[in-house]
C-alpha cells in the first residue's frame, strides 16, 4: 500500500491481511470490548484523526475527533472512546455500539503531559471507566512528594 503504516490482521496461521486499500497512513488500531468495532488513527485527511470502522467489514468507517488525535482507547465496557487530541486535552466520546454504531461530540476530560512516545501507550484506562493511568502528569499541577512503604503489614507487628 502507498500508506507509511498499514493496520493489518495476522490470522493463527500467519496469513496477513490488510484492513482497507488506502494510500494513507493508518496506526494504534484498537478494537472495542464487543469486537464489532475498531478504532484507529488515519492521516487521510492530512493530519492524524481518529476513526472507528464496522469489523471486520466491509463496513461504514465514522470520524471521532475534531481536529486531531491520537491513542484511541476504548472503555470497558464499550460506551467511551478517549483519545489525545493536538492541544494536549484528554478527549472523550460517548458512544453506542452493538447492531448500530452512534457517537456523540468529543469533550475535553482534562489536560495532560505526556512523555514522548517510547511505547504503544502511555495511558491505561481503568475497568470501572472513571480514572486514568498516565505515563506523564496534569499540565500545571505540581507534583507532591510520594512516599512509598514497602512490607507496611511487617510495621503492623510491632
């Protein structure tokens, strides 16, 4: 393909098989917990946006962001998408999977500093939806000391 970067499918007995026959770069696909969907980055539109497609298609493909993003990474239970977008603000977007496919507005949930990227992600989403793991800290808080304890159920003892 003329894309820099393909998503492809390795199958168990290592077939490959592309995901689409664009001439853009596709990346950081992720599918949604149903595994009726998935959401990766595109630059078709000269930028990287993020998209969430049918899978495994052939299917309709819908744009998330506005304006940019990054790291798509969807929530347990399959009702949010967050993404980075351009500004540095956390995204989310609500949306409703299963036969049909409906996404709401993107809304900035806080902002962040990450460090560059060194591996696939640099956030985890937790199982409950309502807290992140980040690989960086929030823009303009500073960062309290931290104090770790090891083997604390020893101190109990005495």
């Amino acid at each position: 393909r003329g894309g820099r970067f393909s998503i492809v499918l390795r199958a168990p007995d290592g077939t490959v098989t592309p995901l689409g026959e664009n001439t853009f770069s596709e990346m950081g696909p992720t599918f949604s917990p149903d595994g009726r969907y998935l959401a990766y980055v595109s630059d078709e539109t000269g930028e990287p946006e993020v998209y969430i497609r049918s899978f495994p298609g052939p299917g309709a493909k819908w744009p998330i962001s506005r304006g940019g993003g990054r790291e798509p990474v969807w929530s347990r239970d399959g009702t949010a998408l967050f993404y980075l977008a351009p500004d540095t603000n956390m995204m989310r977007v609500d949306v409703q999977t299963g036969e049909t496919f409906e996404a709401g507005i993107p809304a900035p949930v806080f902002q962040v500093s990450l460090r560059p990227v060194t591996q696939e992600s640099r956030y985890w989403l937790a199982p409950d939806g309502e807290r992140l793991l980040l690989l960086g800290s929030l823009q303009g808080e500073s960062t309290p000391p931290t104090t770790v304890v090891l083997n604390w159920t020893a101190e109990l003892a005495r």
